[in-house]
C-alpha cells in the first residue's frame, strides 16, 4: 500500500487518475494546505495513500458533489475535510456520501477558528460529522488511520505502535521519572 500524496488542484486538467488513495483530504481552500499537511504527513508515516485537493463548499460546489458521489467508486474509505470561517464543506461531503467524514476547523483571523469549529462541529442530527479541534489536522489523520485500522491489520500495526512509541516518549523522559514512579503502579482498593 502506496503511502503517497497525489496533489490536485482545482483545474479540471490536473483531476487524472491516482494510485487508489484510501484518503481523500479536501481543503476549502489552498491555503488551507499548511494545516491539512499534517494530516498528510501521519498518513504518510502510516503508508497510507492518500490525495490533497482544493475542492471548495461555495466556490466550487459542482465539483464538491461530484467527488462525494464517485469517491466509494474510487476507493477512497474515509475523507478529511478542513474548512476556515463558515465552513460548509465537511457536512456538505457528509451529506453527499455515506463515507466517513473528519471536519478539520481551520483557524482564521478575524475568530480564531471559532467560526470554523462551530460550523463543523455543530451538524444537525441525521449526518455526523466527526470534528477535531481547531487545527488539528494530525489527529484527524490518526483518527483516519483508526477507521482504516478496522479492515487493514497493518494499520491497525502501524496504530498501536505509534500509540505504544508516544507512551514511551513520555514514560522516557527527565521529567516523567523520578519522585512519580509509584504512580505506574494501578492501585487496587480492597474490598470492605
Ligand atoms: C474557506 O475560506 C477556506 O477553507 C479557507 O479556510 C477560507 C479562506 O480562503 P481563501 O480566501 O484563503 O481562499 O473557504
């Protein structure tokens, strides 16, 4: 399994066929890219081929629809969408297909990224949206990387042993050691 980014932009010329990317990660906008990137590095770090494009809720709405509709013909199992401001594009892609869709907020400067969390995470009930926090584009490629993890045993790996590394990244360092090493001990209470 390839883990490699094909980059499209918003011409229809550049829209040729890819190596079967299993993530597509949409950006509202190009300069949503510096933020989406991160999503891409995990992706990458887990080999999982993924593809980032410029497909945008109010700009480009034409083409939003048609990538919902032939996305599941097109192999891709799970879309990350980030959006800034009154960022329409993820529960438009959620409305437009059953795949799942993780809404990356993109922080703004007028809001913060207010704005943006609040138009993802606030989806009416009926088509879910699963949001992660303003910016936080590696966890929405983890939280990718789980979805996968339940049909790829590979990922499911590659979950765990990021999972495992992070622990011991902590457990390891100066400041974990020391007058705190009791606590690595669970604690049983007895039963009265
Ligand atoms: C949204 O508007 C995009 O997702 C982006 O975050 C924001 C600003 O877009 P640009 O004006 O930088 O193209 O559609």
């Amino acid at each position: 399994m390839p883990g490699k980014t094909k980059r499209l932009g918003s011409g229809s010329s550049d829209n040729k066929a890819v190596s079967r990317p299993l993530v597509g990660v949409l950006g509202g906008s190009k300069s949503d890219f510096p933020i989406l990137e991160r999503a891409v590095a995990l992706l990458h770090e887990f080999g999982i081929a993924n593809e980032l494009i410029v497909v945008s809720a109010h700009r480009t709405p034409d083409r939003l629809f048609a990538y919902a509709e032939q996305a599941p013909a097109r192999g891709i199992e799970v879309i990350i969408a980030g959006a800034g401001g009154a960022a329409h594009l993820p529960g438009m892609l959620a409305a437009k297909t059953h795949l799942p869709v993780i809404g990356v907020p993109i922080p703004t400067d007028n809001l913060r990224g207010l704005d943006s969390l609040l138009s993802i995470v606030q989806m009416p009930r009926g088509i879910p949206v699963a949001t992660v926090a303003i910016g936080g584009a590696e966890n929405a490629g983890l939280l990718a990387a789980q979805i996968l993890a339940g049909r790829y045993p590979k990922i499911a790996a590659q979950v765990k042993a990021f999972r495992n590394a992070q622990t011991q990244t902590v457990l390891q360092s100066p400041e974990a050691k020391g007058s705190v090493a009791g606590l690595m001990s669970p604690v049983r209470r007895r039963r009265s």
